[in-house]
C-alpha cells in the first residue's frame, strides 16, 4: 500500500471514529491518537523521509489537507458535544419552581404567652398601659397596701415563698396597683393599667393548681368610675375572648382590696347555658375576681379617696387557656412536653 493509500484510508477511520465518539473524553483520546505525538498520523509523517523528492512535497501536502479535514472533524464533533452536555446540564438542573419547598420548622409562643398577649391587645385597644411589676416582692405590697394587714385571715389563702420575713414571691400581681398608684400623676389623665405576669403560692400541686401560675390585673381610677364601667370593661373583654353571644353575670364576693367585690361568670360557651361537664352543670363558668377599689387601698397609695374611685380586677390566663383550649390540668402548661405546646404553633 502506498503512503497516500495509508493516509487515505487512515483519514476514513479517524472521521469514523470521530463521528461515533460520543464524550468529550473519548473525542480527546481520538485526537491524541490521530494528531498526537506518537499518534498515527504523526507516525505516517514520519516515514516521509523515505519518500522520493517528487513524492514529498505531493503526500506532504495531502498529509496537510487531511490534518486539517480531520481537525475540522475534531472541532466540529467537540463543538456538537458540548452543546449536548450543556443542554444535558440544563435539563437535569432544571429547578421546577411548583414544587412544595421545604418548610422551616419554626418555633411559637408557649400558648399563655398567646392568650395574653390576646388579652393585652384588647386592653391596648381600650387606652390601657402595660405595667410589669415584681416577680419578688415585699410584704408591704404584696399584702399590707393591699389592705391585708399581718393578722389578716385572707392572708392564709395565699401563702408563699418567702425569702425574708418581708421579702416573698408574690402571690398575686395586686401589688401592681400599689405600686402604679403611687406613682401616678392625675394631672396626665386616668389611670388604666393592665399588669400581666407570674404569681406563686404555696398550693399542692393538682389539675387545676400549680405553685405557679399567671394572673393580669386590671385597674382604673378616676374621678367618677362606678361598678357600671368595671362591668360593661369586663363584657368586652370577655366577649372578644370567648365569643360575642356570651353573658356574664356578677356575684357578690369578698376581696380585702375592693369593696363591694365580686366574681364573675360567663355563660358557659360550651352548652350555651343549659348545663354540662365544662360549666359543672350550672350553665355558668367562673372566670374572674373584682370590685370598686377599697378607699383604704386608695388612701395607702396616696390616692384622695372622695375625689377618685376605681375598679380592679384579677383575671387567670392559665383558666382562660384552659377553658378556650379544653385542657384539663394546669400542669401541662408548665412541663414544656412539646407535644403538648406544638400543638398551638398557630405559625405552623
Ligand atoms: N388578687 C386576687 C387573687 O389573687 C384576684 C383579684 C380579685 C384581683 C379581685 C383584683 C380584684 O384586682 O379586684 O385571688
């Protein structure tokens, strides 16, 4: 075979090749093989040295124009490809944006924060202020001022923790009102405060009481205020929390710090009033304890008592969660199971 035979039908194998690689990878390896330096061109090129001086420059020639038929091949296939792999590319890493994404999981408000957060906004809405008091208090605020002088038999109801023989966790968030009204200036307006917080007392723990626990307090004081405002107050907020046909009623109760005092009930949201295991049978729920505040109190805060009158009230948000969420025992609020506290992840 002559030279120019081996390089024709070497020219014919290589497109082959060429045209079947199907990487990018394996048309590299085909160009090594052809145009490489031991490839099987270069090789051909070499034994040109043995041809005549007519035949070298006529094979030399045809030697470049096969090189360059076959680098145009080479390029034209790496060329085709490598739109292939690009397109693969962009197919497989199409993102299909109708797809659900991954959710987050976020955490939430423990559900007493939530309901009083609720009842917080209700009283913002009404022109309160948010006062925080003292989780440790004194004696002085959290009984004397609050007309619960040492000898006082109420004073057995709430027993605590205490730190010093003045020094105590509060056993209720009244002592706000002691310390709101001292400070109070009438000359800005009415006192309306609300004060939210936790409360201790030295209970047996059970299903419906906990050592600690949550109370907001509500007080008012201005010139005027009657037990007509501390009712029509209460309907509002009692209303917004457990539904607009509900009602509520007044009993008549006793609060060293109010006078006249009383409980308050709502009709029971569960049967509507007629009866059943929520409302005990009676049709009514108790929900909270109020009253016109005591002159005493008002006059331990220097407060002019035949100039002001106020109405206060002390509300559970533990009891309010409990009956909005049919919760059975205390406790759970405060066992941080979260099983139990996802379940008001309202956020999802
Ligand atoms: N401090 C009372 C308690 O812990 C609740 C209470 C009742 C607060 C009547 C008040 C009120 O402000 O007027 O049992």
């Amino acid at each position: 075979m002559s030279l120019k035979e081996v390089l024709e039908e070497l020219k014919q194998e290589a497109i082959t090749k060429i045209s079947e690689s199907d990487s990018l990878a394996q048309l590299n390896e085909i160009r090594i093989q052809i145009l490489g330096k031991k490839g099987s061109m270069t090789e051909v090129l070499r034994g040109m040295k043995d041809l005549t001086p007519e035949m070298r420059p006529v094979v030399g020639s045809l030697a470049n124009e096969i090189r360059d038929v076959l680098s145009e091949h080479l390029e034209g296939k790496k060329a085709e490809l490598e739109l292939k792999a690009m397109n693969k590319a962009l197919a497989e890493e199409t993102i299909d944006v109708t797809l659900p994404g991954k959710t987050i999981k976020t955490g939430n408000s423990h559900i007493l924060t939530q309901t009083m957060q609720e009842i917080e906004d209700i009283f913002l809405g009404l022109g309160y202020k948010i006062v925080e008091g003292y989780e440790v208090e004194q004696d002085e605020y959290n009984f004397e001022r609050m007309n619960l002088p040492k000898d006082h038999p109420a004073r057995d109801m709430q027993d605590s923790f205490y730190i010093t023989e003045e020094l105590l966790l509060r056993t209720h968030t009244s002592p706000v009102q002691a310390r709101t009204m001292e400070k109070h200036d009438f000359s800005q307006g009415p006192l309306r405060m609300i004060s939210p917080g936790k409360v201790f007392r030295r209970d047996n723990d059970d299903a419906t009481h906990s050592h600690q626990f949550h109370q907001i307090e509500g007080l008012v004081i201005d010139e005027h205020i009657t037990m007509g405002d501390l009712k029509g107050t209460l309907e509002v907020l009692l209303k917004k929390m457990f539904g607009e046909e509900r009602n509520i009623r007044l009993r008549p109760s006793y609060f060293p710090f109010t006078e006249p005092s009383v409980e308050v009930d709502i009709s029971c949201f569960k049967c509507g009033g007629k009866g059943c295991n929520v409302c005990k049978h009676t049709g009514w729920i108790e929900i909270l304890g109020a009253g016109v505040v005591h002159p005493r109190v008002l006059e331990m805060s220097g407060i002019d008592s035949t100039k002001y009158s106020g109405f206060a009230f002390g509300l559970g948000p533990d009891r309010v969660a409990m009956l909005r969420y049919g919760v059975n025992d205390i406790r759970y609020f405060y066992q941080n199971d979260v099983r139990f506290l996802n379940q008001f992840n309202v956020k999802g």
